[in-house]
C-alpha cells in the first residue's frame, strides 16, 4: 500500500512514520532540502515542493499510484488551486487513489459563545484564513464527487505532542496563564490525528466531514496550571485578557469560543481517543520524556 502526504508537516510526519512502521510505502512533499534527506534517511520518499510556485507533474506517476492522498498544505488561492491541479493529473492517467484525506480547521465554525458544535452546523468563519478553509474544503469535495473518490475532510483543533505542549514554554519562562471568562479551547494530540486517519483509510467508502478532538473542551488556563503541576512548578500568574498584550493571531483565537463534539467519527469509524483529554496528553509526553 502506498501513502502520498501533501505537506510533511507536524501531523503529516506523525502519519507517515506510523504508516511506514506498518510497512507502507510513503511518499512526501517538504520544503526545505534538510528536511527532505532528514525524511528520506528513515525511509520516507521526500520531494521538495512549494506550493505557490511548483507543479504537481514532477511526481504525477506516484500521486496516481498512489492508494491514500493526504492534504496537509493551507489553501492556495481561490478555493483551492492544489485540488485543480490534481485533477488534471489524475485525469490525464491512468490510475488514482482510493481515498483522500485533507487536514482542515474547526476554525470554519467560527464562534459560538462556547456552545457545543457537531458536523452539521453550517460554516460560518470569522476569519480570512478559515474563510478560506471552506472554500478549500468545497474544492476538494467537489473533486471527489468528480473523480468518483471519497473525500474525508478532517477538521482539527489546536494541535499539541512531542515538542509542541505547554512543557516547554513553562521551562523557559514564556507561558502565560490568559484567563478570558467563558473561554473554551478545543485540541487534540497529534497522535489521535495519526489514528484517526489510519482508521479512515481502513473504513471509509464514502466521503465525510469529521470533527478530530479529544472529549474535553476546556479554558486554556487550566492547561497550562495542569503541566505546571506536572513539573512541580509554580504556575504563572493569571493575566486578564483585556490586560494581555497578544499578537493578532493569538488575539483572533481568543475571539471564539466553542466546545466541538467528535461524536460522529466515534459512531462512523470507531475512533477512540487514546487521550481523551489534555491531562492524559500532557502525563504521557512526561514520562517520554518531554
């Protein structure tokens, strides 16, 4: 079986290492020539590729031979210029996958004053870069309704695990303890992501959209007051949120609250989080060693 991940990222490394160790062939695109032979050297078939500027065409035989696709690269353009450009490739050939997969954002809800949201709430994003997010995600369900192929939009929270967590900004100093009233945070470990998709490619048939979370939405705060006690430490203080100096980035997640349900991908592929919450997450990384 062969695996093709469009953007060997945090999550899409995760998969193509657990792929890989179950004896896949995996294939991949990166960015950087040290990450590509850093890839390679564990076995992964890395190539270079921008998506602003590169073709698809360079690796056209592998994206048709391959049996998985995942999406794991921000939209391009209008909709989606990546789905454009992979259906011309996949129609110009022989041969196509059997299931794609593209990595999208709970930020397509947009806010809902920490009321729970499931799959069937209509998109309605506060943001230009969720926005476009739906936009993406109706390209590529309209190329698998083309091309005859399920497509399995899987919408994650924030995404935290080995070398991403609250441990490390809390070792140098930089975690800051933002208390907003009412504030719900969604995430989930990177390997739930791994294994939600592994599940998918087993079961699905059709195509879907997926919320990817762990069972407990929850204030940021408490995160970081939970790995504080994890390491012994004294949490940082509490910062109001009206006081919080944050860049704009971080001040757009604040602007929306939702506890997100994972009930359907539950029901559909049985997934099962092995960290159903932050506090299962964060003690295992510790005793990694993180």
């Amino acid at each position: 079986m062969n695996l093709f991940v469009l953007g060997l990222g945090y999550s899409g490394s995760v998969l193509a290492r657990r792929k890989l160790a179950e004896g896949w062939r995996v294939l991949g695109t990166v960015r950087s020539p040290e990450k590509m032979e850093a890839l390679r050297a564990e076995g992964i078939e890395a190539f270079l590729f921008d998506a602003h500027t590169d073709e698809l065409e360079n690796f056209a035989m592998a994206l048709r031979e391959t049996d998985a696709l995942l999406i794991s690269i921000p939209p391009v353009g209008q909709g989606d210029t990546l789905a454009e450009k992979l259906s011309r490739i996949i129609f110009g050939g022989a041969g196509r996958p059997r299931w794609i997969g593209y990595l999208s954002t709970i930020g397509v809800y947009g806010d809902h004053a920490g009321a729970f949201v499931d799959e069937t709430m209509p998109c309605r994003p506060s943001s230009m870069r969720s926005r476009a997010r739906c936009e993406a995600e109706k390209s590529w369900m309209q190329l698998g309704s083309q091309l005859d192929i399920p497509v399995i939009i899987f919408r994650l929270p924030g995404i935290y695990g080995p070398g991403r967590n609250a441990f490390s900004a809390l070792r140098k100093g930089t975690a800051r303890r933002i208390v907003k009233p009412g504030q719900i945070f969604n995430r989930v470990h990177v390997d739930d992501i791994a294994a939600a998709l592994s599940l998918s490619m087993k079961k699905d048939i059709a195509s879907a959209i997926y919320n990817v979370t762990d069972d407990e939405p929850s204030p940021p705060q408490d995160v970081i007051a939970f790995a504080a006690a994890l390491l012994g430490m004294e949490p940082p203080p509490e910062i109001d949120f009206a006081e919080a100096e944050l860049s704009p980035m971080a001040a757009s997640f604040y602007g929306e609250s939702k506890r997100v349900r994972n009930d359907l991908i539950k029901r559909r592929i049985d997934f099962a989080p092995q960290f159903p919450s932050y506090r299962e997450g964060l003690e295992a990384l510790l005793r990694a060693g993180e």
